[in-house]
C-alpha cells in the first residue's frame, strides 16, 4: 500500500486521471473527503505547499507538488520524475517600461518565495529588502510597495493585465513525482513500479 499525497485542484485531478489511465478504474475524492483509499493507495488531498511536508516526514510514500516549491521549501525528498504538467516559470517583473538595475541601491522586492528570491540576489552579491506578500503579488509595484516581484508566471496575463512585465526568469518549473526518502527504499519495488507506469503515460502524452 503507497500513500499518495496530492495538491488540492487542477493537479490533484490531473493525476487522479493518469491513475485512472494505467488501472482502467475510477479514481475520485467523495464530496469533502480528504482520504481516498483504493486497493494499493490511500491518496491524501492536501494544501500544494504541504505535499512535501507529508512526504518529507513519511506521512505520505509519494507526492506531486511543483518544482517551484520543492526550491523554496528545500525539504529533502527524492524527485522521481517531472510530469510535465503545471509547466510555468519563476521571474521577476517590473512595470513596463521599467529597466532590472541591480546597482541601484534598497531595492525592494515583493514575494510569496522569499528563499528563491534571496537566492537569486545573494548569488548576485545583491543587498535587497524582501516583502513577504501571501498573494496577489502583481499589486505591490502598482501601488509603490516594491520597485519588482518575483512570481509564479504560467500565462503572463496576470502580469499583463496589471501593467507589469517579465524582466528576467530565474527558474522554469513544473509539476514533479517526490518520493520520501526512506520510503524509496523500504518500499521500492512498490514506489518504482508506480514511477514506471505514470513514466509511460506521461512519456505517450
Ligand atoms: C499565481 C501567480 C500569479 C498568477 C500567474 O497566482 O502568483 O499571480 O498565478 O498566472 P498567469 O501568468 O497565468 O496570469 P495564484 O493564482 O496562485 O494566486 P495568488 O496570487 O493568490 O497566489
């Protein structure tokens, strides 16, 4: 039995059929139910940026979660495979018409993914005041809060329907299969039959 821990939404839904796919049976949550329990998984329905914290403390075998935050949480577990799926990218956008100068001194910037977003500038040698914003990060350079963001782009049209526009990428993401660490050992031949088969669906499209 592999528990499955799987981000509440689009991806939960998009997995469950990929499932759906390879055992040729139904796999969906009950109404509000946040267990779904099958012949060989239990799948958990979980807040995204709490996949890998059920993973990570083997609260779950496996988990889908975005690479984008598998960076900026940094917890230790095994990335399986990449699924293609929830394909965006990390960047910084500025109002238009607006020039990245990393010289100008006190720069402020507004995110929800402060680690990326100090990574990014320490990497630079870049002193920066970072604003941590829980959403609706487009906001922040309209009304003077920050001279840029970093955010989730997967579109652009949030950015551009708010007069910002991408300066710089620092990292494409996309949806990843993790594994915890001792799992993929004690349960391996469990974890690396799952891996090959949602592999073939993905690799077929
Ligand atoms: C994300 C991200 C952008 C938007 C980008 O926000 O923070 O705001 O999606 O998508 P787009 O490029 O297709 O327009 P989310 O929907 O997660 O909401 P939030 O701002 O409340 O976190």
């Amino acid at each position: 039995m592999l528990t499955v821990a799987l981000p509440k939404g689009r991806i939960a839904k998009e997995t469950l059929e990929i499932f759906e796919q390879i055992f040729g049976s139904q796999f969906a949550f009950d109404d509000r139910k946040l267990i779904l329990e099958t012949e060989n998984f239990r799948f958990l329905l979980v807040r995204n940026q709490d996949v890998a914290t059920y993973v990570h403390r083997q609260a779950a075998d496996i988990g889908v979660v975005g690479l984008d935050t598998l960076e900026e949480q940094g917890l230790d577990v095994v990335r399986l495979l990449d699924l293609r799926k929830g394909v965006c990218k990390v960047a910084i956008g500025m109002k238009k018409g607006e020039k990245l100068d990393l010289t100008k001194p006190e720069l402020k910037v507004a995110t929800k993914m402060v680690n990326i977003t100090k990574r990014y500038f320490e990497q630079r040698a870049v002193s920066v005041d970072i604003i941590k914003l829980y959403g609706s990060i487009e906001l922040a350079p309209l009304v003077g809060l920050a001279d840029m963001i970093v955010d989730i782009v997967e579109t652009g049209t949030t950015m551009k329907q708010n007069g910002l526009e991408v300066v710089e990428d620092i990292m494409e993401s996309s949806t990843y299969l993790i594994a915890n660490k001792n799992s993929y050992i004690a349960k391996k031949d469990e974890i690396l039959s799952i891996y090959e088969k949602i592999r073939d669906v993905v690799k077929n499209g």
